[in-house]
C-alpha cells in the first residue's frame, strides 16, 4: 500500500513540474510578444497623437491588460504549485521516515525546490513587468 502511496506522490510532484515549466514559458513567450507589440503601439501613441489615431491607445490598454492577466495568472499558478510540492514533500519524508529511509534524502532538497520557485517567480514577473514598463517608458520619453 506505500508503494502505491509513494508512486502516486511522486507522479503529482512530476506533474506540478510539468505544469511549472509549461506556465513559465508560457508566461514568458506571452510577456515578451505583448512587450513588442505595445511598444509599437507607444511609438504609434506618441507619433499619431497629432493625427487622431484612435485605435492605439485601446489596442495599447487592451494587450496591458492582457499582460496583467496572463502574468497574474501564471504567478497564482506557480504559487498554488510550489504550495502542493511543499505538502507532497511533506508527504514523501513521512512515508521515508517510517520505512527508515529517511537519511538517504538530501536535507536540503526542499529548499533547492523553493529556490526554483523564486527564480521561476522573478523570470515570470519581470518579464511581466518589462512588458507594462518600457511601453509606458516610450510614450513619456515622446
């Protein structure tokens, strides 16, 4: 009955992984098309303004909120993610300890787990946030 136990833990620990990498760069990718996309809507913003073009401060607004909702969403993601990974490991090191094998598991691999959130967390939002500023940055420069 562990060996089930300790498989079916392992498969969500990999599962949370694959979910990971698959909405970093997602997030990722989505940031940095928005990035270019509403930094030529700023030039068209700063440009145009004399000529009434209507569009691009809405195109603008729309891909900013865009951003701010895919990049929210990815974060939650990677929160409630880290968040399972810490009660399956949790988990793990309770079933380890009763089958007295705990002192084979590195001490630290929880923390190593956490250190790839925070990256994960810091490429995700600052791409996001890359994303809102330089096109902000255009249009005031101009």
């Amino acid at each position: 009955m562990i060996e089930g136990i300790h498989k079916h833990l392992l498969s969500e620990l990999d599962r949370a992984g694959r979910t990971d990498t698959v909405f970093v760069l997602a997030g990722v990718c989505f940031n940095l098309l928005i990035l270019f996309v509403n930094w030529i809507q700023a030039s068209r913003i700063t440009s145009d303004y004399q000529n009434n073009d209507q569009d691009a401060p809405f195109i603008f607004a729309l891909f900013l909120l865009g951003t701010l909702v895919v990049s929210s969403a990815c974060l939650l993601t990677l929160a409630n993610s880290r968040n399972i990974c810490v009660k399956l490991h949790e988990s793990l090191m309770k079933i380890y300890e009763k089958t007295n094998v705990a002192e084979f598991i590195p001490a630290d691999i929880g923390s190593l787990g956490n250190k790839r959130f925070i990256l994960s967390f810091i490429v995700v939002g600052g791409t996001g946030l890359l994303a809102v500023l330089v096109p902000f940055i255009t249009i005031w420069t101009n």
